[in-house]
C-alpha cells in the first residue's frame, strides 16, 4: 500500500498582513535570492493579487480625491488667479 503525503500551506501564508511583515523582514536583511524566493513561493497566489488589487483602489481613491479637492477649489471665489474679495 502507497500513502501519499499531502502538501498544505499554513493557513497564515494566505493573510496580507503576513506576507506585508516578511516582506519588510526581508528588506531589512540581505538574504540571498534563493531564500528569498523561497519565502516568497511559500505565500498563496492570491495573496499578491490581494495586494495588488488594494494598492490600485487605494491610487484611484486618491486620484478622485485629488480630483475633488481641484475642482471644488476652481469652485471658491478668488482662486485661479483672481483677487480675493477683503
């Protein structure tokens, strides 16, 4: 009879926070790229994409932010270059 062993990843190797601090561990320190990549290979798939995805909302909520606060200043009496009122 063959057993066979199955592979599982820890369930702490899907959380963004996680992979957030061994990220910053490995910047602090000067592994090589094999133990890096090591590292790294060990974390879900979607954590990245996880990441990534919150990163590229975070830059559109900042976008539009920006974009809000432009246009409500061209808004105000005195701005673009016009004399405010005493």
């Amino acid at each position: 009879m063959r057993l066979r062993i199955k592979a599982r990843k820890a369930p702490g190797f899907s959380k963004p926070a996680i992979f957030h601090k061994v990220m910053q561990i490995l910047e602090a320190h000067h592994f090589r790229l094999p133990a890096c990549r090591f590292m790294l290979d060990l974390f879900d798939k979607r954590v990245l994409e996880q990441i990534v995805l919150e990163e590229e909302d975070d830059d559109e909520e900042d976008e539009s932010s920006i974009e809000s606060d432009i246009n409500s200043e061209a808004e105000r009496p005195g701005t673009n270059g016009g004399p405010r009122a005493p």
